[in-house]
C-alpha cells in the first residue's frame, strides 16, 4: 500500500516540477531553469552513487548504440544555446534549486521506489494521475482556467486509472505481487 502512495506521490511532484519550471522560465529563460535542473540532477545522482552502489561509472560505454548517449546534445547544438541570454538573480536561483529538489530528484526517486513496492505497470499506471495533478495546480495555482476539454481530459484519465485498478484485475509484465 505505501508504494500506492509513493508512486502517487511522486507523480504529484513531476507535475509540481513543471509548474516551478513555468514560473522559474518566466523570469529566466527556459535555457538557464533547464541547465540548472539538469546541474542539480547530477549533483544528485553522484551523490546518490557515492552513497549506495558505487559501480564504475565507464560501464555506461556498453550502451549500444552508442548514439543514445547523446541525449539533448544535438538538439542544444541546433538551437545554438550558447547564444541565449542568461540573467541570475537570488530569487531565480532559489526557483531552480527548489525545481531540482522537488521536481526531479524526489520526484525520480520516489518514481523508483514505487516501481520497487508496486511494480513499474501500477506505477506508471499512477502516475498518470501526473496530468490531472498538473492541470489541478495550474488552474489553482497559476490562475489559468480549465477548458471543457481539460476537465473532460482529466475525468477519461481518473476514469482509466480506476477502471485498471480494479482488484482482481490482473495486470501483464508486473514484477511484483498485488498484494
């Protein structure tokens, strides 16, 4: 049951995560929240590596092919990053740390204990609920109105949510008992 909540928990924070970077962008620019997520998320994951596992961090030249390693490498080179202007005050700062902390490092993490509780199929399951979290907080939090379609949206994904969460439903791929 604790990983229900977990998964549902984190992806609460995914939506909360979007909503920061919404408002981090607003008085930045969308270059520097991301760099400062991403920067966050390294700093992050080494720490969480020199806590737990500690594997030699070269084994990742296994991946094949080796072009998905690249990640947001192209796409940064073609939208000439560089060339964006970039203004840093304490507030902006604060805003971007608080999107690393919460918007993806907790998020992740307990993304990733949910899937050790519950299995990955009932977490990625619950965290669709990460739309309806994010429509929520931006109608509430952000004053931007909800559309019909919003609203319609959002009740199609509670609706299949619920319908796949029926007990005695069995679900293929999980990993774990449902119990």
């Amino acid at each position: 049951m604790i990983g229900f909540f977990i998964a549902l928990l984190s992806g609460a924070l995914m939506s909360v995560q979007g909503v920061f970077n919404t408002e981090v962008t607003k008085v930045s620019s969308i270059w520097t929240s991301a760099a400062w997520v991403q920067l966050s998320a390294l700093i992050t994951c080494l720490i969480a590596w020199g806590l737990s596992d500690r594997k030699n961090p070269l084994t990742i030249l296994q991946v094949t092919p080796k072009y998905m390693l690249l990640g947001g490498v192209i796409l940064g080179l073609l939208s000439r990053v560089w060339t964006q202007e970039v203004t840093l005050d304490a507030q902006t700062v604060m805003g971007i740390l608080l999107i690393g902390v919460v918007g993806t490092a907790m998020a992740f993490t307990l993304y990733l204990q949910g899937v050790n509780d519950i299995g990955p199929v009932k977490t990625s399951l619950l965290s669709c609920a990460e739309l309806v979290t994010a429509g929520v907080l931006t109608s509430v939090w952000l004053k931007t109105p909800l559309a019909w379609q919003d609203v319609l949206g959002m009740a199609l994904i509670l609706g299949m949510v619920a319908f796949l969460a029926v007990p005695g439903r069995t679900t293929p791929n999980t990993t774990r008992s449902n119990s």
